[in-house]
C-alpha cells in the first residue's frame, strides 16, 4: 500500500506541489471516484488511479496507442516540423515514450508508444510477424492478380523484397492490406508497385489492437492485460 500522492509523483504527475494542485481540482479518480486527500494508502497493483480518465502507472511496462491525425512526423523530436511526441498528455511525455515503428507525415491512424525497449524490438521485428492492418484510397481497381502478388510477397522498384503479405479489395479505390513488416513507405511503395498510387492511408489494426472509437487525435493507454497479451 503506497499513499496516493506518493504513486503520482512517481507516475511523473509532477512535484508534490503540483500533484496536490491536481488532487484539489478533482481530476484525480480512485476507482472511478475523485479523492482529494493525496495522504489516503491504495493498493497500487489494484486501483485503477485516472488522470482525467485516462490511467496511469508508476512502473513496469507502459504502452499507449495515439489514433494519429496528418500533419505530424515520427520522430522524438524534428527541428522544423510537429511530431506525434506532442499529441502526447504532459503526463505521458514524462515516461520516456518512444513510438513503435513509424506512420509517415501524412498516414493516420493507430501509432503505439512504450518505455519498453524489448517490448517495441518485439513488435516491429519481420521476424516476430506481427500484423498492421492499413486502409487505403488510390487509384485504379485491386484484382485477384494483385492480391496474388501481394500474397506471393512484392519486390520493389528499388528492388527491395516484401514478406508475404494480404490485399483486399474493397472497391473501385478501396482496400485493406496487413503486413508484417515496416519498411519506408511500405504500403505506399507496394501498392505504387501495382499501379495503384495511394491517395489516403490510415493504419487501423495492429496485433489485436484496434482503434476502435477512439477519436483522431486521442490517446489512451493500454491495460496490464493488453500488455501482457503484445507480449506474448
């Protein structure tokens, strides 16, 4: 049992001034109930402690999934153009967050974040085979012909080899493609490859991570069980 001011200075909520700043505004939720008193003991293992809704943790493993509007690069830190480091709540740029991979300036969609490097090898590693699922506008109409390219695995322009991968069409203009693998552009350049330049891309899946209803824009962080489930 730790007391609660204690447990959000060392989420890095801020100083102990500014945590009780926090602690007397209400938004700080114990359990689903704003407590004020920094000096009550919760079982930190147990109590699901918010920050304007959104959890926090003092240790171990943090992930956090950004549904990621255009306009902003990949990176830690760019000095001339806005990064998704910035999309970030205060609270959450004090943990040592690096994005998972990367989404190019002008792709949307689910971006994942973590302090643990063994966990982000993990997920962006060919080997590791873990999917990402993309939705995209472009040109032309996809056929059997180029879901069996895609299936087959690619190679580029530049002569660069693609794993395996699927195509689906949706339509005139519409598919859905899941790699395993992140190289530059990736989708882009594959599907250029096909004839079918893409006009629009949005990253909707990765592993059984979803965006579901989360707004562009928004961030939120994992549970200890979806965590531990990217883990596996």
């Amino acid at each position: 049992m730790d007391r609660l001011d204690k447990f959000l200075c060392d989420c890095g909520l801020g100083t102990r001034s500014q945590v009780k700043a926090l602690l007397k505004s209400g938004r700080i939720t114990v359990d689903g109930i704003a407590v004020k008193d920094g000096n009550i003991k919760i079982n930190t293992q147990a109590a699901c402690v918010c920050l304007d809704g959104e959890r926090v943790s003092a240790a171990g493993t943090v992930v956090v999934i950004l549904n990621k509007p255009a306009g902003y690069v990949t990176a830690t830190e760019d000095a001339t153009e806005p990064t998704v480091m910035q999309l970030l709540p205060t609270q959450l740029r004090k943990l040592d967050l690096k994005p998972v991979g990367r989404l190019d300036k002008q792709t949307e969609g689910l971006l994942l974040f973590t302090n643990d490097g063994e966990l982000l090898h993990r997920l962006i590693s060919p080997k590791k085979q873990v999917p990402k699922v993309y939705y995209a506008r472009h040109e032309g109409t996809a056929s059997q012909e180029d879901v069996l390219a895609f299936s087959e695995g690619l190679t580029l322009r530049d002569g660069s080899r693609c794993l395996p991968a699927k195509l689906k069409p949706l339509g005139a203009g519409e598919s859905l493609i899941s790699v395993c693998e992140g190289k530059y552009h990736q989708v882009r350049r594959m599907m250029a490859s096909r004839g079918m330049p893409v006009t629009y891309l949005e990253r909707r899946e990765e592993a059984f991570l979803k965006l579901g209803d989360l707004p562009r824009g928004a961030v939120r962080v994992l549970t200890e069980e979806e965590i531990r489930l990217l883990g596996k």
